[in-house]
C-alpha cells in the first residue's frame, strides 16, 4: 500500500520519510536534563519526577496530544564509592505531522520524547534516530484542522 501524503504544514522544520509516509517536523524542544537541580546525585525517584515535569511543560506548551515516551537508557558514571546511574544529559521533544492513519482524520500528529547525551547530528536525523521503531500507526492519533 503506498500513502500519498498530501498534508501541508506551514510551520514544517524538516520532513522525514518512513517508509511510505512522510512525516512533518513541526517543533522541537530542548533543555538539559538536570537543568535547575541544585545538588544531590541523580536518583531513579528524582529521575521519574523530571520526566514528569518535562511531559508537563510540553503540555503547557503544545496543548494535551498523542505523545510517546523512548524509555531512557541510563547512563552509568563509574565514582569510587559507587557508580552512579542518571539519565542522559538531553531532553529532548518533537512535534510530529504525517497523514492520517484512518481515513477519518485530517492528519495524525505525535509528540515524540526522547533522552540523548548529545545533539550530535542535524536535528531530522535526531528526529529519526528517536523514532528507532516507533510505530506511527499504533501511537499517533488523528485530527481534524
């Protein structure tokens, strides 16, 4: 089955190709990930509650929307007491517009959020690194304009 994409997003950053479907970069956010933390070493309670404020923000931001969550892989800092586990230094969120996966819908739309220890490529590659093996289909809801 091949998808025809006809959706137009004015405010579109890049465009990514999965598969047959074209999907729109319509924002991005970053911010580090401990950003604001005084002190204290990272601990998996503090971590859940960081993740949390983020999604919030993004909320805030961009309204309440379909949203998928890459589970962070935590990165390990070998101390001499004891290692110490915390997240990666980036978070990061993307604002994702493709065509709709039922017919009934104008487009499908899903914000994406992601952790990275550096924005190390060009930001669609990032994009589509995170998507790894999202499925666009099971995740993204549709809308109408």
């Amino acid at each position: 089955m091949t998808i025809q994409s006809e959706v137009v997003y004015p405010s579109s950053l890049a465009s990514l190709t999965r598969g047959d479907r074209r999907i729109c970069l319509t924002d991005l956010s970053f911010q580090q990930t401990y950003s604001g933390v005084i002190e204290g070493a990272p601990r998996p309670e503090r971590d859940a509650r960081l993740c949390a404020s983020f999604i919030k923000g993004l909320e805030a931001r961009w309204g309440e929307r379909a949203t998928y969550v890459v589970v962070p892989e935590t990165v390990v800092v070998h101390r001499p007491s004891k290692p110490i586990h915390r997240l990666p230094a980036v978070a990061c969120a993307a604002w994702l517009v493709s065509e709709p996966v039922a017919a009934a819908g104008a487009a499908s739309e899903l914000v994406l959020v992601w952790w990275t220890e550096s924005l190390d490529l060009p930001i669609g590659q990032l994009v589509e690194r995170a998507l790894g093996t999202v499925r666009w289909e099971q995740v993204a809801k549709d809308f109408d304009y």
